[in-house]
C-alpha cells in the first residue's frame, strides 16, 4: 500500500516534469537544477539515466541568454516551426499527417471521460504529448489522493484508467516520438530528453501492467 | 501487487525534480469544462460529436476567393463545398477549395509568435509571448519613429482581400505608404482601363447566372440561355483554364464556345485554353514574346483603315479619340528602321511578331466584324513586361473603338462593377493628418500622404504603389521631390509583410535578399531595423523576419470578398473553426499592435480608433460596409427601376428592392438598410445587387464623366512633376530604350520592349542570349504544394509536370483500410505517407521545344542550367514538346527554387527547378507604375545534365 502510494507520487512527479519538458522551453533556473544533478538519481533504467546525464551536462554547457536562445530555437526546430522536426503530435503517429487528426478527437473523449479538456479547446491540438503527459499526472494526482484517502479500491479505477491511456495512446508512440527526436537533433539537451522519456515510458508501461495484473 | 522495482523512479529524485519544474497545476488541461457535459454523460456527448455544424465563408487557398460552405464536427473542418449563392464560382471548386482544411491543419502552420536567433535567412527561431513580440516591435518602432517619423515604415499588406485592418494599422502609425500585392503584380495590365474609365480589369463579358432586372420589375437570376454571350474571346498571354482567379470565366468560355464562340489564344505555348480553343473552332497564335503591342497596333490600324468602328458609340460616349488616332497614326508613314517597314501594317507586324501576315489579317477582320466579343489580355503575357502598357492600352482601345465595351457579351470591368468597401475603416484619413518636418533648416507642415515614399518621390504616378522598388529604396533612401516637403530625406526602417513573400515575388529575389542582410557600416546593425512577417505559414520571406506574428487561417477570419465578378458581389468571410494555437484575426492583430505602440508612448495612436472601438471584428467589418454596393443606379436595365436613376446605392439588395430607404437628393444617395454580418449570416454569407449593361452612360469614372482618349489622370500627374526633377521612371526609359519622355504621355505611345529580339537596340544580347524565359502560373502549383502536395499528381500545361526525383510525401488518397486494419467497405479519404517514383509527381518544369532541345543534346527529363542576361543562374528539368515554340523557355513561377523548408515537397525539388525570379533585373522598372519587368529575360543555356541512378 505505502509502495503503491510512494511510486504513484514519483510517476506524478515525473509525469509533471515530462510535459513541463515538452510543453515549454527549459528556464535558466530549471537548467540549473538540471546542471545540478537534481535528476542523478531517478531511475536504474539505463536509458533514463542515459538520459539524465546527457541533460545535466547539456544544462552546464548553456552559459548565457545566447546559448539560452539557441536552445529555444533547438526546441522551435523540432517541436513548433514550420514542418516541425518531430511533430508532437500522436495522430500523426497514427498514420495521420494534419494537426487535429483522429487522435486529438480520440483523447479529447478521454479527458472529457475524466471532466477535463484542453484549455484552449479546439485551437491546441489536445494529442499534443505534453498535454499527454498531464492527463497522466492529473490521474496520478487522483489516484495518490484516493490511496491517501479511501485506500486501494477507488485507486484501483484510476490506475486501470491510467494503463488503458498507456496502452491506447501513450505508451504505443511516444516511443517512436523519442526516437524521431534522436534521429533529428544534435542536441543532448533534447537527445537525454528523449532518452529520458523513453526509459520512462518503457518502465511505467509496465509498471501499470503488473499493476493490473495483482 | 507485484511490481518490480527495480529499475523505476525514486521517489525522493522526482520529487525534486518535479520542484525544480515548478507549477504543480494543470496548464494545457482545465476543469473547466465548456461542453455542457458531465463526466457519464455519455448520450449528450455522443449528440455534441456527431451532428455537424454549417458555414459559409470563402476560400483563399489562390485570390479567387471562392464562396464556401464549411461543414464542421468537433470544432474541426469536416467537408468544404461550394456557396451555390455566389455567382461568381456558382457552388463550383478547383482542386484546392476542398483541400482547405490541409492548409488550416497544416503542420507547416505558425501557431506562436517567434523572434530570430540566428542572422536573417537562417530560418533559426525561438517562440516567444505575444507580449514579447509585441514589446520588441512597439520598442523598435517608436525609437525609430522618434528619429525618423511614421514615414520610415512600410506596411505590405499581401494578396488578400481581408486586409483593411493593416491598412488602418499602418495609416494610424503615421505610414503613407500601405502596399499590397496588386503592385507586383500585371499593373501593366491595368494601365489602359485605368486611363480611360479609371477602371482596372476587363473581362468578357461571362458571369452567369446573374441577377437582371425583367421588364415585367421583376428580378430574375438569368444563366448561359437566357443572356447574349461573346461571339468571338481573343485572349492574349491569359489562361483562364488552369492559370487565373477569374473562377466562371472557365466555365464561361466553354458555353460560350458551345453556342459557337470563336477563341483566339495568343501565347507562345499552347497552355490548356489555347489546346481548348484549338479543339473547338479557336486557334492557338503563337506569338514572338513581347509582342503583343506590335500584333494589336496591326489590329487597330486594319480596323480604322477599314471603318470598322462604331462611329456612333465613339461621338456619343468618348472624349480624345480625334488626338489618340491622329497621334497613332503620326506613325503609319514611319518607316521601322529595324526592318525597313511601315509601323504598324500587316508586313510590319508579321515581321515582329513572327506570325503569318494572312493571320494576323484574319483575327483583325474576325474583330473588326463581329459583335459582341472581347479582348482581354493577360497577367504574364502582357500585365508581366516593360512593354505591357502599350498592349494593354491597345486591347482597351479596340474593345471602345468596337463598341464592346459593356454591351452584353461584350466586355465588363470588374472593378467599376465591383462593390465599394473599406470607407473609414480602411484609415484612409489617417493620411490627411498633419505633421511637421525639417527641410533644408526649415520647419514645414503638411500631410501625411505628402511625405509618401512612391508618389511623392521616384514615382510620382506609381498609383499601385512601387512594391518591387522596396529593396533599392530601402538600401539608398527616400529624398522627397513633389509637394510642400520637396528636399526632405529620410529612411526606410520598418517593414511589416503580412500574407506575402516578396522575396520570392516581388522582383529579383537576390535584391531582396542583399536588403535584408545589409547593415548599416556604422552601426553594424541591419539596414532595415525591424522586418516582421504576419502570416500563417513559413514562407521564404518569413526566413527573413526578425519577428513573426501567427495570422489565423482564412478558416479562421473574418472579411468580405468581392473580387472581380461582373455585378456588385459581397461575400462574407467568418471564422468557422478557432485560431490555431495562439493565432489571431487581423482585428485582433491590428489593436494588440496598436496598444502595444500606445503603452510604449506613440502618440500619434487614439485607442479610440483602435481596440476601445473595435471590440469585435463585427463592428470593424460592418464599418466596411458602409459604403456598400457604392455602385450607381445606372445601367440597361436599370438595377432599380423604383430608385432614382443616377443616384449611389448604398444598404441591403433586399431594403433598396422594397424601397426601404431614404434619398439624399443632394448628394444623390440612396440609403437603404446598412449591410451587416449578420445579414450575411442570414443569407448564405452573400449579398448580390442586379446586373446591368452599358453603365458608361452614367458611371464612367474619369475627370470628363467620359471614356478618354486623352487622359486626364495623367495630365494630372503632369502638373505634379511641373517644374520638379524628371521621374526615376523616365530615366530607366531612357537606360533600357532610348526613348526620352519630358512628361508622362497623354494619349497614344510607342516604345519597344527591352531584352527582346525585336528589339535591334538588343541584337548583341540576343545574340548571347538566344532564348526569351517566360512564365505563366498554375495554380496548382503555384500556391499549393507547400500544403497540399497531392496536388503534385495532377499535371497542367506544360509547366507542371510528372519529372520528379525519387521523394517521399504525404499525401490524400483513398483507402477502404482503416488504421487499426479494418476493412471499410465505402472507403474515406485519408492522408498517407507514400514514396514517389521517378516520373510520378509533378514539379515545376521547363518546356523547350524539340528543335531547340535537338540543338543542345536535351531529352525530356534532362537538367539544364540556365543563365540570363546579367549571369545569373538556375537549374531546371525539362519537357521536350512541340506546345512551345522554338527560342522560347517557360517556366512556372514560384513553383520552383523553394527553399523555406516550409513548402513542403516544393522544397525538396529545389535542387533541379527554377526560381525564376533569379532571373529578373530588378533595375527593370515600367516607366509609369515602376513595375519589375518580370518576364523581359534573355538566357541561354549553360550546361545539361543528364540523370543518373545517383541523382534519380
């Protein structure tokens, strides 16, 4: 029970930093942590700490605005500009090529499912990984208050919800998504992102599958 | 439970590293839920997803701006069609209005604004807040007005019809000079219908169906039966069928060739409406380049050697016609010292144009006989060369002299028949305002519009402004020559380009991109302090931003379309899916710039003409109606037998058909009920006013209320120049002619285009340069690829053809397998990725003729390099094929050399197709207007290529 509680609030934590990563350019201050080792000891996966170490030295490398900017327009080159280097988007994961495709539709059912939808309804696209990735924290978060609170039966529902969005969504492109990434930069801030994502998502998927399988 | 722990996260790093990301909050999601739906509320979600949603609006994917009707599901554009309510495409679509929503949901799409990091044309950005962008902008602009005045910014505005809110932007900052995409493009073109009838464009008479007035008062919508149609259609250098914007004259020219309509093609390749004419009683005449002006003078002389006419309609309705013919004919006894020959006969032309005497002769008679019929002229052929004017004033000629000009099935100016728009939305008076400057020491006051860098300056006449002098301009300076501040000089700092790439297309694409990379030698800054790109794709010019504002979608905006139909037309344009990402309206765009250049301490900016007034993009573009129709009560039949005759329309067609108005007998205004979005919304998104033929009794523009020989416009502009240094235009007459203009002419004119083998002043270059590059647009490919690169598998003309490298793109094709692998019986539409084989895809092709290609060793598919006049070079693949004549290379425009990877597959064919730009000289500027010479190239070909595996 405490090990469920504990390792939910890690992945909540963790799903909280993924989508800060993909949803917004790194801050000076998040790169210092980074710099910091504030991710040293994350996980034993070998790509996340792969991952983590390729990040922490990319941080230390960013010294001033310049390179500052140079690593915002690394984030606009694969994620926001024109014909996007890796569009962060699942449809077109999914044998879609536009924006809006079957996916935002499908997971916008999802968040709906769970009270929820994009903030800016209809003008993001809701497949976007980052927003992803905060529905998967914001079921963590539930679920950590339900362990906290009425035990493992209503945490139950929750975890089931959070493996059928892994197996649904997540968990089968954003594996491609981080390959793409490493394919497509030269940037080790990005390339430990990617690392990072993938030993996580690898590790989580099946942790939510033993989870299941009680 | 049993779950391995092993390799998983640790608690206390993720919390820490959760805490170095900060907000623990949702952000991209929200609680909020707007849908009227509960968790569980399965049903009622079910009908909110299912049902769909219907709106008009219409298309900019090309300017035709097609009515649309927009079905959309789950906030997203589901399936596009046709508006059966507007006449001017009649519920019909080309290839790319269905294909809307792949530009809208493009993932080329700008969502965020950005700023550069990297130097100009580096294409290396980062995303910023609009508050960010728009502190960067107001901070420059304000520094730079301070030292050098509003007068120092430039705003384009693009190719759109929805774009008076930049023009009040820019007009509210203090900047005389809004520009827009009609000056680089066929203002040659317009030149005869401006002067005559201040007009702008002349169309045969096509547009069916359209609203008549009946002799019983009723109004009745008339189509291709009940109405006269042209007998004969001569275009010269304009291919209605796959290359303009003027959507019903396709379908128009196929009825009327049906009901025996002879049309004459007159271009140097067989594009698709000379092959249609061919195939239908028409003829194809493959004329020499250039030369259109010395076929028509043919034309003109036959018809008035012959009497052929209308005396009775020429005393009636014409002013100037005795100066005009008597100056034409100073020439008929010349003798051309360039082949011995009389101007302006039959031989004298046969000789020029390379056409046979006997045919030339035969279309003079077949115009000079029969009635109705029209000339029209082109964009490329005629509206694209130095020379264009000549042609253009030429075919205007003839239409009057023939009596054509808006008799039924004759010839119609769409643009006197087009509704007027804009009124003070526009900020026209913003240019009236006063502002003080120091000339020479001296404190002088004036206008606004008087510090104007074109009409005040190097262009006095430059009526459509002098877009592709922009980057000279903007190296060298502007030094004021006419008006109260005559001597004053300032510079160019500030550029806006919003919807445009003029460094693809206005001019040669090297002078733009020498503007953007030269820097102060002072300083070390850039030249031009500030360029900003509102768009809502990544285009080449965009590259060369220092910011870049996301502009939303056509499906995303509001306007009113009224683009060149043949009666008063007002189509509506509202959003019918939300602004991607952060994307905002014109509107919306106009009042955040302003208020960002108030709160940075602008004063010339009231926040009552802008966002305080504008709270809705509503009231801004009902505010564009006012004026609208703005057409007069005049006409055969009259629109509005219960109206006064002569009068100005103004309001609904459904309050002035019941006569609910009132009558402003001293101005002569009638005032119906205003016109509004909303009455839009409640009538299919359109509002149509009657047609009516012969208008010119009534509502000719110019000075005399008549057609004019003699033009009073330019005496006009003749009085300005009085007494001032002689235009920059004259003297680039003289450098590329030798022709010496003292003043702008008056009545007819001759001068022999430039880089031309009719032209012996440029025999030596013809000699080195044996081949005459020429362009013409496919649509298709023109505008399209970079979105939708389907639109790569239908060839047109000879321009657009299957000649690709092995490539892969995603493309629409039909599937009956759905992604998850099942089997859907009906099949669907559905994007997909594919490889393109050698051979499958069209790119931008140059066609050459087989003798010439004989000549240099060429076979279809070969690359060659070719090199113009002033060295410059660029690579194409070729067609071999007989719909070119010999000498001649044509290339698509802006089809080819693409290199914002923006474009999509256009971008990855730039190594073997031409950006053909490369080859203009931007020196080349017309007389008048200061429009590029685009198609006035000499080149030769430098080098073949011949494909192997490793290139295939």
């Amino acid at each position: 029970m405490n090990e469920l509680l504990e390792m939910t609030e890690a992945r909540m934590h963790v799903y909280n930093m993924l989508r800060n990563i993909f949803a917004n350019e790194p801050t000076m201050k998040v790169l210092k942590s980074l710099s910091n080792g504030v991710l040293k000891d994350l996980s034993e996966n070998e790509d996340v700490k792969e991952g983590v170490e390729k990040m922490a030295e990319a941080s230390r490398e960013i010294k001033n605005t310049r390179d500052l900017d140079e690593l915002h327009a690394e984030f606009a080159r694969l994620f926001l500009m024109g014909k996007m280097a890796v569009p962060p988007y699942e449809s077109l994961y999914k044998g879609g090529k536009t924006l809006m495709g079957d996916a935002a539709v499908a997971v916008r059912k999802e968040y709906l499912e769970e009270g929820l939808q994009v903030e800016k309804l209809y003008q993001e696209p809701d497949d976007h990984i980052a927003t992803e990735f905060e529905f998967m924290f914001f079921l963590c978060k539930k679920t950590v208050a339900a362990l906290k609170k009425s035990g493992e039966k209503k945490a139950g529902a929750f975890l089931a919800k959070q493996r059928d969005f892994m197996e649904t969504h997540l968990g089968n492109w954003a594996p491609q998504f981080c390959d793409k990434i490493l394919d497509s930069t030269n940037s080790d801030f990005y390339r430990g992102a990617a690392l990072l994502t993938k030993g996580f998502i690898e590790e989580d998927s099946r942790f939510l599958k033993e989870a299941g399988e009680k | 439970m049993k779950i391995s722990r092993r390799n998983f996260v640790k608690l206390s790093a993720a919390t820490a590293a959760a805490a170095a990301f900060g907000a623990q909050s949702l952000s991209a999601l929200t609680d909020k839920v707007n849908l009227d739906l509960q968790s569980g509320e399965e049903q009622e979600l079910e009908d909110k997803f299912s049902g769909y949603d219907v709106k008009y609006t219409y298309d900019s994917y090309c300017p035709s701006e097609c009515g649309l009707e927009v079905w959309t599901k789950d906030g997203k554009v589901e399936k596009i069609y046709g508006n059966y309510a507007d006449p001017y495409n009649h519920g019909k679509m080309c290839g790319k209005g269905p294909l809307g929503a792949g530009l809208a949901y493009s993932l080329g799409r700008i969502k965020y604004p950005m700023m550069r990091v990297g130097a100009r044309g580096e294409g290396k950005f980062k995303r910023v807040s609009w508050d960010e962008a728009l502190d960067h902008i107001a901070t420059k602009i304000v520094d730079i007005k301070k030292k050098h005045g509003g007068e120092s910014i430039i705003v384009d505005t693009g190719d759109m019809t929805d774009t008076p809110p930049y023009y009040r932007m820019g007009r509210g900052m203090g900047a005389p000079h809004i520009t827009e995409h009609g000056s680089i493009c066929d203002t040659p073109r317009r030149f005869g219908p401006r002067v005559f009838i201040d007009g702008k464009r002349w169309e045969p008479d096509l547009m069916r169906p359209t609203l008549v007035r009946q002799s019983d008062g009723s109004l009745k919508e008339m189509g291709y039966d009940d109405l006269p149609l042209p007998k004969y259609i001569m275009y010269v250098g304009w291919n209605p069928f796959t290359a303009t914007r003027i959507h019903y004259e396709s379908r128009g020219t196929v009825t009327a060739q049906i009901k025996g309509c002879k049309v004459i093609v007159v271009d140097p390749a067989m594009c698709t409406t000379a092959a249609q004419a061919t195939a239908n009683g028409g003829m194809w005449v493959p004329i020499l380049p250039g030369t259109d002006n010395h076929f028509l003078a043919a034309i003109l002389r036959h018809i008035l050697e012959k009497g052929y006419e209308d005396k009775a309609f020429i005393d009636e309705y014409c002013t100037g016609v005795e100066e005009f013919t008597s100056a034409f004919k100073s020439y008929w006894d010349k003798t051309d010292s360039s082949n011995g020959m009389k101007y302006f006969t039959m031989e004298w032309a046969a000789d020029k144009t390379t056409l046979s005497k006997d045919k030339i002769v035969e279309i003079a008679e077949i115009i000079g006989t029969t009635k109705p019929g029209a000339i029209c002229w082109g964009m490329n052929g005629v509206g694209h060369r130095y020379a264009g004017y000549i042609a253009s004033m030429l075919g205007t000629a003839i239409n009057v002299v023939m009596g054509n000009f808006e008799a039924p099935g004759g010839t119609i100016d769409c643009n006197q028949v087009r509704i007027s728009k804009g009124g003070n939305a526009g900020g026209g008076f913003f240019n009236g305002r006063e502002v003080t400057r120091t000339v020479n020491g001296k404190p002088v006051t004036g206008k606004q519009k008087e510090l104007h860098m074109d009409e005040m300056s190097d262009w006095p006449a430059g009526w459509y402004d002098v877009v592709g002098d922009h980057p000279r301009r903007i190296l060298e300076g502007i030094e004021i020559k006419y008006g109260p501040f005559k001597g004053y000089k300032y510079p160019i700092k500030a550029r806006f380009e919003i919807g445009g790439n003029t460094v693809i297309t206005g001019s040669a694409t090297w002078k733009w991109q020498e503007m953007y990379a030269a820097r102060d030698p002072e300083t070390g800054e850039y030249k031009l302090e500030l360029a900003v790109s509102i768009d809502s794709l990544l285009l080449e010019n965009a590259l060369y931003a220092d910011v870049i504002l996301p502009a939303a979608h056509y499906f995303e905006r509001y306007g009113i379309a009224d683009i060149y139909p043949s009666a008063p037309v007002a189509v509506m344009r509202e959003p019918v899916i939300k602004p991607l990402g952060e994307s905002k309206t014109q509107v919306e765009i106009m009042n955040a710039i302003t208020k960002a250049l108030y709160e940075h301490g602008d004063t010339d900016i009231d926040p009552n003409e802008f966002w305080l007034k504008y709270t809705h993009d509503d009231i801004f573009w009902n505010e564009v109606m006012e004026p609208t129709p703005g057409v007069k009560n005049v006409g055969e039949p009259l629109p509005y037998p219960n109206l006064p005759e002569g009068y100005k329309l103004l309001g609904t067609p459904d309050s002035l058909e019941a006569g609910r108005v009132t009558i402003d007998d001293e101005k002569k205004v009638i005032h119906g009920e205003p016109i509004t979005m909303d009455w839009l919304r409640k009538n299919q998104g359109v509002a149509v006013w009657p047609m009516a033929w012969r208008r010119y009794k009534q509502a000719v523009k110019t000075g005399s209320g008549k057609i004019e020989f003699v033009w009073s416009k330019l005496e006009e502009e003749n009085e300005k120049i009085k007494g001032g240094p002689r235009p920059y235009g004259f003297e680039l007459l003289e450098k590329y002619t030798g022709d010496v203009w003292d003043e702008y002419p008056t009545t007819f004119f001759w001068y022999e285009p430039p880089y031309n083998p009719a032209n012996p002043t440029y025999a030596a270059t013809t000699e080195k340069y044996p081949f005459q590059v020429i362009t013409a647009r496919v649509h298709q490919g023109m505008t399209a690829t970079y979105a939708n690169p389907q639109q790569g598998e239908t060839p047109c003309d000879s321009t657009w053809w299957p000649l690709n490298r092995e490539f892969e793109a995603e493309v629409a094709e039909w599937v009956t397998v759905g992604n998850d692998g099942s089997e859907m019986p009906k099949g669907e539409i559905k994007v997909v990725n594919k490889r393109f084989r050698r051979g499958t895809y069209c790119v931008a092709t140059c066609s050459m003729n087989p003798d010439d290609a004989k000549a240099y060793g060429v076979v279809t598919g070969d690359v060659v390099t070719i090199e113009n006049m002033l060295g410059k070079t660029q690579k194409n693949v070729v067609l071999v094929t007989h719909t070119i004549r010999p000498g001649v290379l044509k290339l698509p425009f802006g089809a080819g050399g693409r290199f914002s990877p923006g474009v999509g597959t256009t971008y990855q064919q730039r190594d073997y197709t031409a950006n053909v730009n490369e080859f203009v000289d931007p020196n080349l500027l017309t007389p008048i207007f200061g429009f590029p010479g685009y198609l006035d190239i000499q080149a030769r070909i430098v080098a073949v290529e011949k494909p192997t595996f490793a290139t295939i």
